[in-house]
C-alpha cells in the first residue's frame, strides 16, 4: 500500500517539474529577443530585395522612354520623294514642325533666363562697385598712399593674369578698401595670392575678408583683483576721540555727527 500511494505522488512531481520546464522555455526573453532579431532582418532584406527591384525597373523603363523618344525624333524635315504614303509624309512633317516649334521655345527660354541671370549680376557688380568707391573716398582721406595701393595690385594682377584678386575686391563692396590697403602694404602676401591657382586664389581671398572682417580678441587679464588700498580709494578718516554716548546730555543723532567728525 505504501509503496502505491508513493509512486503515483513521484509521477506527478516529475510531470509538474516537467511541465515547469517547458514554460520557461516558452518566456526565454532571451530566446524571444533572438527570434524577433531573425524575424526583422528577414523583413529588412525582403524589403531591400523589393526596392532595389523597383529601382531595376524604373531605369529599365527610363531606357525603354528614352530609346522610344530617340526613334520618334525627326532628325531632318521630311522629303516628299522619300515618301510613297502622302498621309505619312503629311503625319511626319506635322511631327517635324512641332520639334522645331518646341526646340524654339526651349532656346528662346533659356535665352531669357541667361539674360535675367547676367542683368542681375551685372546690378549687383554695379551696386558693389558703388559700396567700394563710397568707402575708397574715405580710405583716401585717411590715408594718401591708397592710390599707389590700388596700382600696385593692378600690376601684380596683370603680371599674374589673375582678374578673381580685383572680383573679389569689388564684390567685398565696402570693405574692399581694407583689403586693398592690407594687400598694398603686404606685397608678399599679394604676390602669394596672385601666383596661386584660381581656385586657391579664391580660398585665400576668402580668408584674408574673413581675417579683416573678424573682430579682435579682447584680452583678459589674469592678474588677481586689487585690494581696496590699491585701487586708491581715500582712507576713511579717523572718528575723533571723546566722550562715550550719554542718553541725559545729548541725543544719539548729536552723538553720531560728533564721532563720525560731522558738524
């Protein structure tokens, strides 16, 4: 009977461990973490696989439109003896006139814009050639070799045939006489400018405005603060000496202007 009543208990104790087991297997955050990871780059290369196809065929389609333009295209006006159907002959001279209509239009478009575009920086030349003489006025003034500045950078510019040195000068408006006054009394570094590439020229350019452009650091002094005594301040004057403060012969406000010196 013992040995009945036990044996069923140690059944039930393995199947419960058992089934204890496989619970944990399933919650594994571990496990659970790794499949979410394989299931999201099983996503991902789906998804790349996906637009890259797309992409194959979009440039598939672009050389299909392309090639199917090129055919289309009308090179020359159509010759009538080339032609034994009058319809078609009629069809491709239509077709013909249209490109040329349309090839028109494109260049007198682009003509327009090129115009726009030149007006415009021509006004801004201009308006940054009257920033710089209003400034070359007062440069002038304050200094009487600025003539002889601007002649010497005229020589180096043409002796190097480097014209993006005057561009950038004028296009400065009116900081460009600082520059010409930095560069005519720095002529090593105006000759360094001038023999460099015109791309190089222009990087230089660009950090000499930003240099005379830049406001000077100030200087802070790291000395400690001077006492009170050496700032100079008046030493306070001595209170006189007297009598002690008695409430039965005067007031305290007579007793104040006695000892601070106050009549």
């Amino acid at each position: 009977m013992l040995e009945q009543t036990e044996k069923p208990a140690e059944i039930e104790e393995t199947t419960t461990v058992a089934e204890g087991a496989e619970v944990k297997e399933q919650t594994d955050p571990e496990v659970d973490k790794e499949k979410a990871k394989r299931r999201l780059s099983d996503r991902l290369r789906e998804q790349t696989y996906h637009r890259r196809q797309a992409e194959r065929e979009r440039d598939d389609l672009k050389k299909k439109v392309d090639e199917l333009s090129a055919r289309t295209v009308i090179k020359s006006e159509p010759d009538p003896e080339d032609y034994s159907d009058r319809g078609k002959y009629a069809e491709d001279r239509e077709a013909w006139k249209a490109q040329e209509r349309a090839k028109i239009k494109a260049e007198v478009t682009q003509e327009v814009h090129t115009s726009t575009e030149r007006s415009r920086a021509q006004a801004q030349l201009e308006k940054q050639k009257d920033g710089y003489l209003a400034s070359r006025v007062d440069a002038i003034k304050e200094d009487p070799k600025f003539h002889d500045y601007e002649k010497e950078i005229d020589k180096v510019v043409e002796a190097f045939d480097a014209p993006e040195i005057q561009d950038l000068i004028l296009a400065a408006s009116k900081q460009g006489p600082k520059i010409v006054k930095y560069l005519g009394t720095n002529p090593d570094e105006l000759e360094e400018i001038a023999s460099a590439s015109p791309r190089e020229r222009t990087f230089l350019m660009g950090k000499l405005v930003a240099k005379l452009e830049a406001k000077p650091v100030k200087t802070i002094s790291t000395a400690p603060n001077p006492t009170r005594s050496e700032k100079g301040s008046a030493p306070r004057a001595a209170a006189p000496s007297g009598k002690s403060y008695d409430p039965s012969k005067e007031s305290f406000r007579d007793y104040s202007k006695r000892i601070n010196g106050f009549k």
